[in-house]
C-alpha cells in the first residue's frame, strides 16, 4: 500500500478508530493565544480537569497586543479595557495551569504561528493544533498541523487528543522558478485565484514540485499558511535538507538526538506512487506578482490585469461580485494601477518573517514612502525577527524611508489592537484575508507580496516589480 | 430530552463565501466568555453604526434593509445559504452567535471544514445539500416567507407538503445534537486508550516529549 505524507501522519497518531466517520488522532504540540482559549480553560475548570500533558502547550499573547509598546510594557499599559482583560486573562490561566507562556514581556513574544517554529516548538512529523485558522503554517515542517475551534482547544488540553474525520489528500504541484519579483505569496495567490476559497475544502494540499523542492523555509510557511484562503485546513509539504537544516539550528536537540530523529524525519514524505484524490500543477515560471482587488482571496488578477467585469463572471456569482466591486469601490475602476492607496501593513502570520522584511527593505532602500500615503508601518513577526532584522539594519532602511517599525503581534491583519483602516481607507496589505472589515470597519483591503507591498508605499499605487 | 425536530422560518441569505468575519467580526472576539453574542451576529451587515462589546441592538443603528431586520425574520431559527459557508477564521465565536441569536440549524451547499465541525460542538445543525436542492429551496422561499421542518431521526428537510428533501450527516455527530453530549465526556471513556498511546508514542519519538 502506499501511502500520502499526510495519510502517514494520520496513521502515526491514531490512537483510535470508532464506528463512525471520526478517529481519535494525538495531539504532540498545542499552541494557544488569547482570543480563543479563555472559554476553553472555563471548560476545564468546570470540568474539575487539568491539561493532559503540560509540556505539549506553548502560549503567547498575539492578537490583541498594540504594536507601539517599546521597553517596560507590561499587560496593565494596554489602553483598550476589554483587550487588556484579554491579554491578562491568559496570564492568569497559563499561571493557574503552569503552561509555558512567552508573555507580553518576553523577548521572544510573536505571531504564534512565526514563534513557535523559530523557538524549535514546532518539529517534523508532529501533529499540531492551535485555535487559529492558520495553524496550517505549521505544515511546512511536514507536521499534520491544523485550526480548531475553541471546544476543540478544550478538548486537546483535556484529552491530548482531537476527535476528527480523516481529509481527503489533494496534491499541488509548483514547477519551475519565478521571475524576479515574484514570491511564495503571489504563487499562493494564484493558486487561490485558480481553484477559488473551497477549491482544498475537505482536503489536505501536499504542496510539492520543483518550485517547492529549493523554497526557503519562510516561503514554504507563507504558502502553508494560506491553505486555508484556498478551503484547506491543513496544507503540508515534505522534509527534505532544507527543513532539518532549519530545524537543527532551532530545536536544541543534541547531535545524537537530532540524528535519531532524522532518521524518522526524513521519511516524512509521500510514497511516489501515493495516490491523490485531487492533483493540480501550476507552471511558476510564467507568473506575475498576484494583487486582490474584492473581498475573497480568490479575487485575485494580476497587477497589470484589468479588474473583471460582470461580462467575465458566471451567473451564479454576479452578486457576489458587484458587491464586492461596491464594497470596494470599484465600479467605475479598470485597473490596479493608478489606484489610490492610503496604508500599507507589512506583517501578518503569513508574510511577517526575516525573508519578507529582507525582500520588502531591499526595494525601497534609500527611496522614500509616497506623500499621498498616510502611514506605512511593518510589524515584525516576532521579538527574535526584530531583534534579527535589527541586527542587519533593516529597521534604519524602513525608518529612513519613512516607514514605522513597530513591535510584533498580528497587528492589522485583523485590526484587533489599535491598528486598524478607517472606513473606506484603501491599503496595500501583506497579510491573508481581504474580507470585508477585515482590517478595520469599511476598511479597503488589497492582498500582496512584501515586495508589492513595499513598492506601493514608495509609488502611492501599484507598480511594476521589474 | 432529546432534540429531533428542528422547527421554523427559515432566513435567506443569497450569498456564497460568507466566511466568519462576516458572521461575527473580530471586535467582539475580545470577550473571554462563550455566551452573549446574539446581538453581533452579521454586525457588519445588520446596522448601520460600529458598535463594540457590551453594546445592544436597541443602543444601535438598525440597518432595515438586511434581512434578520425584517419579519418574520428576526424569529429565523433556520439559515438558507449557498457555497463555503463560515470559511476563514476557526472562531467558534461565529457558531456561538448563530446560536445566541436563535438559529438551529444552516442549510448550505457547502461549508467551511473548520466551522462545520464546531457547529457540532454547540447544537446547530449544519444541512449539506446539492446546489440544485438550494436552488429550490431559495425558490421557493423568494416567492413567500417558509417554515421548514428538519427531522434529525430521519434526515430529511421539508417545506410544507411540497418538498421533502434528505440529507447525510454522520451518525455520531448526529448524536451529539440529539442527546446534547460533550465530547471531552465521551472521550474521556478512551482514556485507558490514550495512556497506552502515549507511552508507545514517548518510547518511539521521545523529542516530542522534550
């Protein structure tokens, strides 16, 4: 029999089958923020129960966190009362627990999904859940790693365990090598664009191809951690050198533990004759730089294409569509370029880390941010990439051109803290959701590369990379 | 008490990909509880104003044109919806609010992996039916306002005596709908099972356990 990546996961952790459609899969490594696990420490202690295994838990205070903290912060100096409770609510509870938190405070506090990794929390062949969507970041260490709600956040911290259905396997094959100027985020992008926000739904996306086999670390996570743009839940890609080189510098294992573990990581990969339930391959070669221009991911084009009219959409989706225009206020706009943008945001679990800050910096070195931009700031993913990035003067370079450098957390990806679109405000956007109010009430948000992203904010609207 | 039938108007929402910033958007993922959300379900949509947590519908601007705004809709215990309904963000907060406003059940042609599951964790029914089922249904509901009937003995969803349509839902988590169970309870039962995995499991990658 052979067998996908992802059906090895699954048989590795099952603890047990039922007479149903669910399976009982262990849980190695649990992440929690503070947005969705207060219900779930209730439950516990409703319950009379403690977490099952205390080391399998990691937390860190991201979402809600004002990125403008600078040195002696702590929870108390959070002005938005409700957030403030939030944020201290997961001190008391991870003190109550004893779990291993990197607290508002910590040096190393960050965007879970850019934190975990680094800190060597995340490791190949785990099996990973966080009550967060983009949990599936995580699979690009060859982990089977998922978002659950906050009953499930109960459930793993009570039980170890998840009671799930098993996915159907889909496979993504990315060949060949972009153009300059073109990243892991457009590739993603159209991928999206391709097979729509539930082309992966029910399924687990391998991500593999030529493209895939030389991609860093930091754009195999960013295209992970858009699986779920594209309906999956958990999307996945295979340990090869450049996964255990990464690994061997976070993990802290000694060399004879990292060599028995590398003998189990390096079979962490589909068998060649696996067999998908879905099989998509995308020539890479050919791509431009992806933008959004509506309110789903998948309503992506590229920069220099003319933004669809209702000639180009079926019927079936022409309300969606004109509302989307409407909300965006597009109607009477051809084009990207020439567009008027007011902010731009570099951050975001998906497009936060040392290589996206390099690639944004690196196109605007010794330029300066446009006038009619009202502020663009960059929210590094996590204390370490800051300290990292400050180490190699990349701060300077986004100071010098105008830029704010901020402190980490998930910032205006969700506008959860202080940093938030005004309405109708339009912004050239790192992160993963375009939806509506997503960054702010009436908020206009246009998804793209670091590099995109950067170069609005010297030119005011879209431009061409090359 | 077991819950077989689920029973009332049934609240058209002719859109596809609303995902669950839309049905409960981020600013009131701030409270630490896991009730009270009824009156930010669809928040974007249903007023005019923006509101923060602690706000009621009565301190806001109604928007009279959306539709849980209308009668007999804001008595709607059921969702008609399309495709990829609760994609995006795994919050369950969505699913609370659905609940706390008064819905039992979502009808859809397709919905988001994560939010599917948790409706089952809170006693909303998600229906699952073809896209030619919803066409129907949205016909039938554009004409004039409908009841719908949802037997989950059965599995089927009727619209008076003219329509009669079944749907598939695993058993068990049929079951836990009907007989309200919890799942921590139920795996609980396993835990002899998982104690034996976990010491397989140390013995076999013991970095995990690190």
């Amino acid at each position: 029999m052979t067998a996908t990546l992802y059906d090895k996961l699954w048989d590795e952790h099952l603890v047990q089958t039922y007479d149903s459609s669910e399976s009982l899969i262990y849980i190695d490594r649990h992440y929690l923020h503070e947005v969705t696990s207060p219900q779930a420490f209730e439950g516990l202690r409703y319950k009379n129960l403690l977490p099952w295994r205390l080391n399998a838990n990691v937390a860190t205070p991201d979402h809600n966190v004002p990125t403008t903290r600078g040195d002696s912060f702590t929870a108390d100096s959070i002005d938005d009362e409700v957030s403030k409770i939030q944020v201290m609510e997961l001190d008391k509870n991870c003190n109550e627990f004893k779990i291993l938190q990197f607290d508002i405070e910590s040096k190393e506090q960050g965007i879970v999904h850019v934190m975990g990794p680094e800190l060597g929390y995340t490791l190949p062949g785990m099996t990973i859940v966080c009550g967060d969507s983009h949990t599936s970041t995580h699979g690009a260490f060859g982990c089977l790693a998922m978002g659950i709600g906050t009953s499930e956040v109960e459930h793993v911290l009570a039980t170890q365990c998840l009671k799930i259905s098993k996915l159907k396997n889909m496979q993504v094959l990315f060949e060949g090598q972009p153009q300059n100027g073109v990243t892991s985020k457009d590739i993603v992008l159209h991928l999206i664009k391709m097979i729509g926000t539930a082309g992966g739904t029910g399924h687990a996306i391998e991500f593999s191809g030529s493209y895939i086999d030389s991609a860093s670390m930091e754009s195999r996570m960013t295209i992970c951690n858009m699986a779920i743009e594209a309906g999956a839940k958990v999307g996945l890609i295979a340990v090869d050198q450049i996964t255990l080189d990464y690994v061997q510098a976070c993990s802290g294992l000694n060399e004879e533990g990292f060599e028995e573990a590398s003998n189990f990581w390096n079979t962490l990969h589909s068998d060649n004759e696996a067999i998908f339930d879905k099989q998509i391959t995308i020539d890479v070669a050919s791509l431009k730089p992806q933008v959004t221009w509506g309110t789903s991911p998948e309503m992506t084009i590229d920069f220099d294409a003319n933004i669809p009219t209702e000639s180009d959409i079926s019927k079936d989706h022409i309300e969606n569509f004109k509302l989307a225009k409407a909300y965006m206020g597009l109607e009477n706009t051809k084009t990207l370029q020439g567009l008027h943008f007011d902010r731009v945001f570099i951050g975001s679990c998906t497009n936060s880390r040392i290589e996206d800050l390099r690639s944004a910096a690196s196109v605007i070195k010794g330029q300066k941010v446009s006038r009619t931009i009202t502020e663009a700031i960059v929210v590094p993913g996590s204390g370490l990439v800051k300290m990292q990035a400050e180490k190699e003067g990349l701060d300077k370079i986004f100071e010098d051109a105008g830029f704010l450098w901020r402190d980490p957390g998930c910032s205006m990806c969700l506008g959860m803290n202080p940093d938030q679109l005004k309405p109708y405000e339009r912004c050239a956007s790192t992160s993963n959701r375009n939806f509506e109010g997503r960054q702010g009430n009436l908020g206009r948000t246009h998804l793209m590369s670091p590099i995109m992203a950067a170069l609005t904010a010297i030119t005011g609207t879209i431009s061409d990379p090359s | 008490m077991s819950k077989e039938l689920i029973q009332g108007i049934a609240a058209p929402f002719d859109r596809d990909n609303i995902d669950t910033d839309q049905i409960i958007p981020t600013e009131y993922l701030k409270s630490i509880k896991k009730f009270g959300f009824g009156d930010y379900l669809f928040d974007g949509w249903r007023y005019l104003d923006k509101g923060y947590l602690g706000m009621t519908s009565d301190q806001r601007e109604i928007n009279t044109d959306f539709i849980l705004n209308q009668a007999p809709y804001q008595g709607a215990k059921i969702l008609l919806t399309r495709d990829n309904f609760g994609c995006g963000s795994s919050r369950e907060h969505a699913v609370w609010a659905l609940r706390d406003f008064g819905f039992e059940a979502v009808v859809a042609s397709s919905f988001g992996d994560i939010f599917f599951n948790n409706c089952f964790k809170n006693q909303i029914l998600p229906v699952q039916l073809s896209k030619e089922n919803i066409s129907k249904l949205f016909d039938l509901v554009n004409k004039s306002s409908q009841s719908f009937d949802i037997s989950l003995v059965s599995k089927e969803l009727r619209v008076g005596s003219d329509l009669s349509i079944s749907f598939e839902v695993d058993d068990n988590l049929l079951d836990r709908i009907i007989y309200n169970l919890d799942d921590v309870d139920i795996t609980m039962k396993d835990k002899a099972s998982i104690e034996i995995f976990e010491s397989n499991h140390r013995n076999q990658r013991p970095w995990i356990f690190k």
